[in-house]
C-alpha cells in the first residue's frame, strides 16, 4: 500500500438544498435543514438469467437516492412544505452541493459550487423523538431517472446557507448584535425614539 493515495473530501462541505414546486422561478435553492449524517446511493438493477450453460448475469436501469438527516428549526418552512409533499405525492428540485470543489472570488467568497441536480419524491417524513433530543428526520429521496451534473452561481442559493449549512455563524461586528430598542430597567424591549 506505499504510496496509495486516497481521496479525501470534507463531509461537512457537501450540502443538499431543496425548491418546492409551488416556489416562485426566481426563488433560490434553500437548505435543507440543518443537516448531520448525509449520503448518496447509485445502483444499477441486475437480473439473473439460468441458461442450459450456466447463469448469465444483465444489468438493467440505475437507481439513484439521497438520504439526508436534517434537524428542524421551530417554524421552518422546509418541513412544513415535505409534509406537503409526502401528501400530495409530488416531486421536489434537489440539489447536492459539493463547496469541497467550489470556485471562489478574488476576496475567498464562493463564486460557484458544482452540483448534482435531481427531481426526487421523499419516502416520508419520519421524525425521530428521542428524549431530550431536537426534532429530526432522517428521509430518503429517490430519484426520478438519474441525476445530472451542473454548476450554481452563488445568486442561486439562498445567502444564509452559506452561513448556517456551512460556517454556522459568520463572524460578527459589535453593530450585527442587539436591537436599536432601549432596554428598560424592568428588562423590557421599548422603542428608542430619537437619541
């Protein structure tokens, strides 16, 4: 094994966003979820024929999936709208983003990230209630034919999944936290009018 070399890619840059069909065109490719473990599958179905010689083996059509483990923010729209989905037996627009092979810009910000593009229906939406735990689904996405290879400019994707899906928090300035509400001394929020 001297002088093997492997391939390696972090896993934390691989991410996968999500557009609804009832989202408007010019809508960008939200995240989806907040997301842990994360894989893909590419099969090819295979069928066995017993001749008078012997078994002979063909391959028929490939099988591609994406499974993905996404945790939920209170209120968010992405696992209100695979509910939706899983109801109405629709397709979703998924993409698996690898920011592993991103292009970046003269200043280090993401300019382009290649992708995977497919159009998937979601085996349903399981949620995993552990005790003391955050609500999660680990859901497989199945995809309709196979998929195909692309890239995505940055004004595609939604700007805070640069932020949440792979920084989690960009750094901030002492004017990004807080309110420009005066805090009164009974710890309420009251509007600050003028100075």
């Amino acid at each position: 094994m001297a002088g093997v070399k492997l391939q390696t890619k972090n896993a934390d840059k691989i991410l996968y966003g999500i557009k609804f069909p009832w989202d408007d065109k010019a809508a960008q490719i939200q995240m989806l979820g907040l997301q842990a473990t994360s894989s893909t599958t590419n099969t090819r179905a295979s069928s066995a024929i017993k001749l008078k010689q012997g078994v002979v083996h063909t391959s028929g059509s490939r099988t591609e999936t994406f499974i993905v483990d996404s945790y939920w923010i209170i209120g968010d729209k992405i696992h209100e709208g695979l509910k939706k989905v899983v109801e109405k037996d629709v397709a979703v627009g998924i993409w698996r983003m690898d920011f592993n092979e991103a292009k970046l810009d003269a200043n280090g910000n993401v300019k382009s990230v290649p992708a995977e593009f497919g159009m998937a229906k979601p085996n349903g939406l399981p949620e995993t209630e552990a005790v003391n735990n955050l609500l999660h689904a680990n859901i497989t996405y199945n995809i309709d034919g196979n998929t195909q290879d692309g890239v995505l400019d940055v004004s595609e994707i939604d700007p805070q999944l640069l932020v949440d899906g792979l920084k989690m928090f960009d750094f901030a300035h002492n004017t990004d936290i807080g309110t420009s509400s005066k805090i009164d001394n009974d710890n309420s929020i009251k509007p600050q009018f003028g100075k």
